[in-house]
C-alpha cells in the first residue's frame, strides 16, 4: 500500500526533487532530483531508510 512522503524540496528552492517511491520492502527511499553532481537533468537517487515511523 502507497505511503504519502513529506516534502523533500530544499530550504533554498533551487534544488527540484521529485517523484519519491518507496521500496515494496520500505527499506529504499528512490527519488528524482536535479541536484548538482548528477549526470545532467533529473537523475535518480536512493537512500536507506533507516527508521520509518508512520503517522
């Protein structure tokens, strides 16, 4: 079942994150984001969700 995210935009603005999706096990954040260091464009990042608390 989809779970809502919270806002993931930065504190500045200037960074466009989008489209976050959690793994069918819950343990990878996968989101879209055109932050500096990619390879150009949106590009896809994960991370590991370490403690997931539910609302």
């Amino acid at each position: 079942k989809p779970i809502a995210v919270a806002n993931l935009k930065d504190s500045t603005g200037k960074i466009g994150t989008k489209s976050p999706s959690l793994s069918r096990d819950g343990l990878k954040l996968y989101f879209a984001s055109d932050r500096a260091g990619g390879q150009g464009g949106l590009d896809i990042y994960s991370a590991t969700v370490l403690d997931l608390k539910l609302k």
